[in-house]
C-alpha cells in the first residue's frame, strides 16, 4: 500500500491538472475577498470565510472542482494502463482502490487548505480576524475537510467504476452540477417561512394578509428535502456558505456516512469489474 500511495503522490506532484486547481483555489479565495471589499457592504470576515464554501449558497466550487481532480487523476490510470500492471505486479484491488480513494482525499485537504490559507492571507487584512468563537471555527473547518473527503469518495467510485477517462469526467461534473442546483433549490424552499403575507388585489387594490406561505415544506417532505442537503457535500457546502446549516457536528456524521457507503460500493464494484 506504501509503494502505491508514493506513485501515486509522486505522479500527483506531476499532474497539470492537480496545481491548476491549486492556482484557481487561490484566485478563487482571494477574488472572493478582493470582489467582497470593492462592493464595501460591511461584510464580515466569519461571513466571508463561510462565504467560499459555495458562493453564498450559489454555487458549491469545491465541488465542481474536486470532480475535475479525481476524474481526470483516476481516469489517467486507466487510459495509460496503469491499473492492469499493477494487479499484474501483484497488487491487490483492494489495495488499488483505498491507495486512489487517499490520494484524492489528500489532494482535497490540501486544495481546502491552499482555499483557507488564501483567503486569511487576503481576507484579515482586508476586514480583521475572526469574531466567532474556537470552538465554532474549528467545527467548520473539520466540517470543510469532511466536505472535500466525501467528493473525493464519490467522485473516486465513480471514476474507478467508469473505465473511461472522458465519460466519467462528463458523468462526475454532470452529477456535480445536477446535485449542487437540487441542493440550492430545496434549500431555498426549507428557508421559507410556514406563515406569510398574501397579497391580491381586490377591486383594483392590493390588500395584505397574513396566512400559510404555499412554499412551505411541511411533514415527512420537509424531513427528506432536509436529509438529502445535508447528505450531499455540494449541500452542506452551499448551507455553510448561505450560513443556512446550523453548526454542529450533524453534517460531520452525515458526511462519515457518505465517505463509508461510497467506498463500501464502488470496492465492490471494482472488486468485480472486468478489466481484461
């Protein structure tokens, strides 16, 4: 496992692909602070920090980013055949698959920290430090880290499971992008209020009442719609970013979940794929 986890590190430090998100990390984290500054709104440096885990609840980035990674990164092993010789060496697949599951992991932390680091380097001196407490700020870090891991469990099965580098790089940013816009709009309908104004108008005048809101997700709906955003990391990015998720060691749990069912499944996939 040693010996993989070096290849793979060393051709990680090789890839294009791995220090060009490195570099958009970095100018997405300072772009965020320097675009939040010009606008001068008064914005905070605890609301910025939360803000580029997906653009205020817009756009999850990390994930789309993460999706480009470990597509690319896996699909590389299979186009150049690296996966067939190393079961040929004797390598397990077991042993191949947790070796590319730590290896994107790993690049995710890092791109999370190249993100945080960016953005303290340019966001604190730009709007002073940090106004939340310890033990908050290190929820939301753990939180973020969790975040890049599980892309980096979903993204890796998927990868492993699809032999071709092209289709699952289309199929990674597909889903990416089709679970983020699911995620942002259930958000937004659980944010709305259950009692609210009504207007209509009434011989040519608009009248206000106060009555239940038609929006509102209420019962067993509300409870699914809720676990389905905090499943997904594009869901608990966009509920940090938007400050929507309440911060405790919730998501963390649900993110553990998805990290062991994903990589339960696409071993077991792996394990039984033809690869002759």
């Amino acid at each position: 496992m040693s010996k993989l986890l070096n290849a793979n590190f060393a051709r990680l430090k090789k890839e294009k692909v791995f220090w060009i998100t490195v570099v958009f990390m970095v100018i997405y984290a300072a772009g965020v602070c320097i675009w939040a500054y010009s606008r001068g709104s008064g914005i905070k440096f605890d609301g910025l920090f939360l803000y580029v885990y997906g653009l205020g609840g817009q756009a999850a980035v990390p994930g789309i980013v993460m999706a480009v990674l470990c597509s690319m990164f896996i699909g590389t092993e299979y186009s150049d055949g690296t996966v067939r010789n190393k079961l040929v060496v004797g390598r397990t697949r077991f042993e191949i698959y947790a070796s590319n599951f730590i290896t994107c992991a790993a690049a995710g932390i890092f791109l999370n920290v190249v993100c945080t680091a960016s953005i303290c380097a340019v966001g604190i001196p730009l709007f002073g430090g940090f106004a939340m407490p310890a033990g908050m700020l290190i929820q939301i870090i753990i939180t973020g880290v969790l975040i890049m891991v599980s892309y980096a469990a979903l993204f890796n099965m998927l990868a492993m499971l699809l032999t071709n580098k092209t289709s699952s790089s289309v199929l990674s940013l597909i889903l990416a992008i089709a679970v983020m816009f699911a995620a942002a709009y259930m958000i937004a309908r659980l944010a709305e209020p259950e009692i609210t104004d009504l207007y209509s108008l009434v011989d040519g005048q608009f009248t206000v009442e106060t009555g239940p809101n038609p929006f509102y997700i209420g019962g067993m709906a509300r409870v699914i719609c809720q676990v389905f955003v905090n499943l997904f990391p594009s869901g608990q990015s966009l509920q940090l970013s938007s400050e929507y998720a309440e911060l405790n060691w919730t998501l963390p749990l649900y993110s553990a979940g998805v990290i062991i069912a994903a990589n339960a499944a696409g071993l077991s996939g792996f394990i039984r794929k033809d690869l002759k």
